[in-house]
C-alpha cells in the first residue's frame, strides 16, 4: 500500500524562521531575493561597509572623518587643553596672577616658596609666580603670529609656483635652497643684534624670513601631486579658470600636510623664541619673557634653582602640547593611517 505524502508546507505556520518564509514565498528565486533585501537593510542601517553615513545623507569628507578621529584621541583632547589653558592665560593673566611681573623687591631675592607666592622670587627679587603666568603671553603671541606669517608667505608661494611649474618653480627651488643655508640661530644673531627694539615684532619678522622656505616646499609638493587627480583635470577641460582651480579644487585638498607642518612649527618658533632671548638678540627687557627669566636666572641655577625651572618647565610643557597636537592631526589627516 503506498505511504501517505507528507503535508504540504504552510507559508504563515508557526516553527518556520522568517528566512524559511521568505524562502518558501519566492520560489526558485527565493534565496537571491533574500540575499537582496539584507544587503539593501544592511546598506540602510549601516551605510555599507564604511559604516554608517551622515544623517543627513552627504558623504562623509577627509575633514569630517579627521574630526571624528581627533575626538577620540586623549593626546589631542589632553594637548588641546592645555593649550586652551595657555591661552586663557595669555588674554587674561591677571586672573590667575594678581601681582605685577615688573615689581622687584630686592630684600626678597633668590627667596624660596612662600604663602601667596608659590614659586619664590628669582636673583632680582621678581615674583617667579606672577612672571612665569605672564611670560605665556609673549611665547603664545610669538608662536601663532610667526606660524601664521610662515604659512602664509610660504603656502602662497609654494602653491603658485607648484601650480604653473617652468621657471617660477626653478627660481623658487633655488631661493629656498639659499635660505635653508643659513643657520637659523646663527643668522638670528647676526640680524637681530641691529635691533633696538624690545617689542615682538622683529623677532616674529626674522622667524618668518626664515621659515617659509620650509612650508613652501610642503605646499608645491601637495599642490603638484593634487593637480594630477583626475577631478582637476575635469575642471581643467571644462573650461575652468586657474584662479577657480586652485581655489576650489586644489587648495581645500592640498592644505591638510600644510596644517599639520605648521601646527608642529609653531611649538618649534615658541623655542626659538626663547633660546633667542636667552642669548640677549631677542625679546629684552621690561619685556617679559619665558627666554629672558631663563637667562636672568642661570647665573643663579646653584643657589635658587626654582627660579630656572619654573619658566623652563612652562616652556617646556608648552613645546610638547604643541607638538603632540600636531602629531594628532597629522595621524587624523593621513589616509593612510586609517
């Protein structure tokens, strides 16, 4: 006698995964049609296999991914920090440090810690407190006056010269290998020693006559390698100006190795802005000073240390925010970290 045929399957039966289901509604097709429509949920809620895409559905960009990177990195939310403490200090000293950096009381001098004075006095009786919170302000304005200067001159002409190659880039090329010639404490010395003023300006000057070569090299090479992409070349064939290219084009996309150059730079002018003080062809008194109070109080560095490491150690601490958040960005901006 024949043996009964097993019962057909129902589609809405409970015991059945909702993959069965699918399965059994489809057909032959019912694996591929499946298969489809995970991809398409995948794609929906993860954005692919990059991750999810932005909200509001634009494609995410260099900058906005390295914003995402630096966000999570404790070496640039710990530099960045301290630096926005430098800052603060640098606009308002006064609210941390009361006491006026040019009163001396001699009776006082190489006086170690006392109460409403931390840090003691230095060889001349000054407050190492009230001098140090104020020094901050001159090495922070040095810096980012003579970072901006260097990157400015320096981008602008490393970029046209990269951009239109041919003689401008030789005469370029030649100009900055002079300059990288000259030894950069030596010629401080030599032009510096002219100066009478006491103000910041011709030491930021000197900085900026110096440091461009170094960024200009970094913005014709980002500039020559961009210009090769196949976007500029579009632009370039539909007709598109050079002043339009190398604003829209090839500048938003040949400035990051430009950034991170000068973020690192800037730590770099805070010190030698010091060590030219230090050598008297800098900053010079009343202007106070990190460099100045370093070398005021060398000769004292045996009977009241504390008045050299105070001032050193802020230079110091300084240095290397900068540099660490340099190299923060720099990791954040290269693709081929990620």
């Amino acid at each position: 006698m024949p043996e009964p045929m097993p019962p057909e399957p129902h589609l809405s039966g409970g015991g059945r995964t909702p993959e069965d289901g699918a399965i059994a509604a489809t057909g032959m097709g019912g694996a591929m049609d499946l298969a489809t429509q995970e991809a398409s949920s995948l794609e929906k809620t993860s954005g692919g296999p990059h991750g999810p895409e932005p909200s509001d559905g634009r494609a995410r960009s260099l900058w906005s991914d390295a914003w995402r990177d630096l966000r999570r990195n404790p070496v640039f939310i710990i530099s960045g920090l301290v630096i926005l403490f430098l800052l603060f200090i640098s606009l308002w000293p006064s609210v941390i440090a009361s006491g006026n950096p040019l009163k001396c009381d001699l009776a006082k001098a190489q006086e170690g810690s006392q109460p409403g004075h931390p840090f003691g006095y230095n060889g001349q009786g000054c407050d190492v407190y009230t001098r140090t919170v104020y020094g901050a302000r001159v090495s922070v304005t040095v810096g980012v006056c003579a970072t901006l200067g260097v990157a400015i001159l320096g981008s602008l002409l490393g970029g046209l010269a990269g951009f239109f190659g041919g003689a401008s880039d030789a005469v370029l090329s030649r100009v900055t290998d002079i300059f990288f010639a000259i030894p950069v404490v030596l010629g401080g010395l030599v032009l510096l020693s002219v100066v009478t003023s006491s103000t910041v300006w011709p030491v930021i000057g000197f900085m900026v006559l110096l440091g461009w070569p170094q960024l200009s090299r970094i913005a014709r090479a980002s500039v020559i390698s961009t210009k090769q992409n196949d976007y500029v070349q579009a632009a370039r064939a539909l007709g598109a100006s050079n002043t339009r290219m190398m604003l829209r084009h090839i500048t938003p996309n040949a400035v990051a190795p430009v950034i991170v150059v000068a973020t690192i730079a800037l730590g770099t002018y805070i010190s030698l802005e010091a060590t030219l003080s230090y050598l008297g062809v800098g900053l010079k008194p009343p202007t106070v000073s990190w460099g100045i109070d370093i070398s005021s109080a060398s000769q004292y560095i045996r009977t009241a240390p504390h008045a050299l490491l105070w001032p050193a150690g802020a230079l110091a601490v300084t240095v290397l925010a900068f540099i660490m958040l340099g190299d923060a960005v720099r990791d954040a901006l290269d693709p081929k970290l990620r």
